[in-house]
C-alpha cells in the first residue's frame, strides 16, 4: 500500500471557494497531487509510517499482498486518467480484499477507504464520499487516538465533503475539532493551523458570520507572513479571501486596497508600452484611463502588457474581483480594461495549459501501453480482472 498512501493529501491544500449555497472544494487531481492543486503547493500529507503499513504483513500470504498491491495500483492509475467508473469498482475490489487479508480495522484499508472517498467526491457522490471517509476516521482515532496528527487531516477532508452536501453547521464543527488539534500537534503560528483558519474562514462567510470570518482570516494572514512570505502564494490568497470578505460587506475601501497590493506585486511592465522597463501596477493604468474618459480624452487602443504567475487562480480572480468593485464604483473604463486583462491572461493560461496536457498526455499514452500490456490476454492483471469479472 505504500504507493497509494502516497495519494492521499490534506485537501486543506484544495481549500473551499465560496458559492451562494454550498462550498465546493478545488479538487483537480493535480491538486490532490494526487490535487490540484493546488498545487501542487505543500500539501499535508498524512501517510501512515511505512512500519504500520506493513504491522502484520508477515501473517499476510505474499500472492494475496501482491494482489492487493496491483490492484491498488490500478486503481490510482486510472484515478490519474480521470476513469472513474473503472477506479471505483477496482478500489472497492481492493478494499474487500484488504478487509479479508488484513481485517476491517488495518490502517490499509483506512488508506483504501480514504481513496474511494476521493474517487466518490470527484463524481460528486458526496453520500458515498461521506460514509467512506467517516469509517477511514474511525480506523484512524482506534489507532492513533483522537488527537495524532493524521486525524485532523481525515477530520478536514469529511468537514469539506459535508460542506458541499450543505450541512455547513456540522463541517464548522468538524473544522473547529481538526484545528484544536492542529494547534496542539504543529503549534498555534503553524502554517497547518493556517490553512485549517483559512478554511473556517471561508465556511463562515457562507453562513454570513462575517465578524467570525473576518478573525479567521486575519490569524491565517498573520502566521503566513510571519513564517512564510508577504507575498507567499499562501499569503496572497488569504489576502484575496479578506478582500472578497471585504466586497460581500460593502466594504469597498479596504477590498479596493488588498485587490491593489496582490496587483501590485503581479504585473510587469506598462500597458500600452512593452519598451517601459519600470514595473507599473495594472490598476494604475485603468485608473488613468478612467480618468481620461471622463475629462473626454482620447485614449489610445489599450494592449495587454505582459504578467508573471497568469496561471495563479488568485490573480486571475483578483483581475475580476477588482473589475467588479470598479463598476459598483461607476468607473466602466476601468472595469473594460481589467475584464480585458483578465480574458487575455485566461487565454494565455489555456495556451499553456493545453501544451502542457499534450507533454502529460503523451507521457500517460505511454504508461498506460505499458500498464495494458501487463493486463494482456497473457498477462496475470488480466487474469485477475477476469476472476472479478471486470471487463474493460
């Protein structure tokens, strides 16, 4: 079970976004890292030690372990791929074979339970998600007790699943139990307990308990630039969740600030002159042009100047959000040119999302030739699916 504990993430690091009803996590499996992302930036693994992994492999038959480990395989194999009607019932195939090998309540099958979960939430299951993460919780806490560090992981992923299933009452109490913990294990200006602050601040502005919010927030913030960076991607996008805390308020004074500081440090170069070696904030330029509408100036044809991290999901929505505040501000120019910059820094993203996906795909044709030869009519995967009954 070794490579597929090495699946399992803290989707803190895929934190919640906010909607109007429900609060949907960034789950791509590149985040996951599996994700997203995320990402993927540093996500909190919570592996089990490779020693508790292997407790009682001695008393385990070696064709029934390495089966399992096939399985196991295949079944994040085709998570990679996106095919989830096949990772489903191979992972589900894996777990009964766990439960039988190793017992209902191994730290495998914790791991494999953890897994489904994942493959479940990423079909929107989230019934099926929830009854699979709540059992890998229970396996974890008869473990390793109610405060080890790998329970509030477990605690996080369930809170976020049964937020998107609308109980939010019920994840803020999940969220509240994973950071108490995270606060004793990591200490309470860990970047763990951060991420986990960030979290609860985003729950609690979809309840519109914005006082609670705005607190969590602010915590996050401070322990991001304290051990990280000011301008942390950590850092930046708790910075952006204030500001749209901030704009839910009416607040636009302080949002119009925090959009200004994450710009700030994004653009490069001026709009207009690719030439201009000093680095000029977009916003600067809007303002400008804004300006120059009203007096009834002439304004020259607007280009798009050049910018670091397009593919950063906090600038892109920085870009929007600041382009919001202006037009409930009256300032239409300079909503246009930020819309503008905004579409034309998606594109760009696509652009080099798509020639990215053509590197990984070519890269995934190749390892899935190898893993269809080792399932071959000859091989003994496809023996194997066949005594399951799978046909692929």
């Amino acid at each position: 079970m070794a490579s597929i504990r090495e699946y399992e993430c803290d989707d803190q690091n895929q934190e919640m976004t906010e909607t109007n009803s429900q609060i949907p996590i960034m789950d791509t499996l590149q985040e996951l890292g599996l994700d997203n992302e995320e990402d993927i930036e540093n996500i909190d693994s919570y592996r089990e030690h490779k020693h508790d992994a292997q407790s009682n492999s001695s008393t385990t038959p070696q064709a029934a372990s390495n089966r399992i480990e096939m399985l196991s395989g295949m079944v994040l194999q085709y998570m990679r791929q996106g095919r989830y009607e096949i990772a489903g019932p191979l992972g589900k195939q894996a777990l009964e074979d766990l439960i039988s090998e190793r017992g209902p309540d191994h730290l495998d099958v914790a791991t494999m339970l953890h897994v489904l979960a994942m493959v479940y939430r990423d079909q929107e299951k989230y019934k099926e998600a929830t009854n699979f993460l709540t059992r890998a919780l229970q396996i974890r806490e008869k473990h390793y007790g109610e405060n080890h560090p790998y329970v509030p992981a477990t605690l996080n992923n369930l809170a976020i699943i049964i937020g998107r299933r609308g109980r939010l009452d019920e994840a803020q109490t999940l969220f509240k139990r994973s950071l108490k913990i995270r606060e004793a294990v990591y200490g309470k200006d860990s970047p763990d307990v951060a991420k986990q602050l960030n979290n609860l601040g985003l729950l609690c502005q979809n309840l519109e308990k914005y006082e609670e919010a705005e607190d969590y927030y602010k915590k996050a913030w401070k322990i991001y630039e304290m051990k990280l960076d000011a301008n942390h991607s950590e850092t930046v996008k708790t910075r952006n969740h204030l500001s749209s805390l901030y704009m839910k308020q009416g607040n636009y004074k302080e949002a119009e600030g925090f959009y200004k500081q994450v710009l700030a440090k994004v653009y490069e170069g001026e709009p207009g002159n690719n030439n201009n070696n000093q680095k000029r904030p977009i916003w600067q330029t809007t303002e400008e042009r804004e300006e120059k509408k009203q007096k009834g100036e002439v304004e020259e044809e607007y280009e798009s100047g050049t910018f670091a991290n397009l593919d950063s999901p906090t600038v892109q929505s920085t870009l929007k959000n600041l382009g919001e505040l202006y037009r409930k501000q009256g300032k239409y120019e300079a909503a246009c040119t930020l819309e503008d910059v905004a579409l034309r820094a998606k594109k760009q993203t696509e652009v080099l999302s798509l020639h990215n996906n053509s590197t990984t795909n070519s890269s995934n044709n190749e390892s899935r030739d190898r893993m269809t030869s080792s399932i071959s009519p000859i091989g003994i995967g496809s023996k194997l699916l066949n005594v399951f009954g799978f046909k692929f």
